[in-house]
C-alpha cells in the first residue's frame, strides 16, 4: 500500500509544478508583450527581436517538457509494475 501512496504523491507533484512551470512561462509572452511592447520588438539576436527569442525558447521548452514526461513516466511505470508485483504476492 505504500507503493500506491507514493505512485500518488509523485504524480500529483509532478503534475502540478509542471502545470505551473508551464503556465507561467507561455503566459509570460503575451504579458510581456501588452506591458512592455517595446522592450519587446528591440533586437536581441541579430534582427531578431526578443519577442521571437523568447517565442523560440517556448518551442524548445515544449520538446523539454516532453523529454522530462517521458522520463517521469517511465518512473511511474516501474512503481505500477512494483505495485502489480506486491499485490500478485
């Protein structure tokens, strides 16, 4: 039964600090892009402006919290295997 309390623990924490990263980080954008537009649209790299940097970081967090899910589930696939064992004994 332990196994199953901590299989719960993990993922309720899982899913809600990667919820909250999430959230805050794609909302950010629009937010800064209606309070501050035009330290926004300056260049950053090249004649990119900040708002396309920081756009193309969402595209490579979205890959990021992809890879860390697939890590996180397979976590959780060897604590529902064990729970399935403990419970076959």
């Amino acid at each position: 039964m332990d196994t199953i309390q901590r299989w719960k623990q993990e993922r309720r924490l899982f899913i809600v600090s990667i919820t909250i990263l999430s959230l805050i980080f794609y909302l950010t954008l629009p937010l800064l892009l209606t309070v501050i537009p035009e330290a926004m649209n300056k260049p950053a790299i090249g004649g990119l402006s900040l708002a396309w940097v920081y756009a193309f970081f969402q595209v490579v967090m979205t890959w990021l919290i992809g890879w860390i899910y697939w890590i996180k589930a397979k976590h959780l696939d060897k604590l529902v295997a064990q729970m399935k064992q403990e419970e076959a004994e």
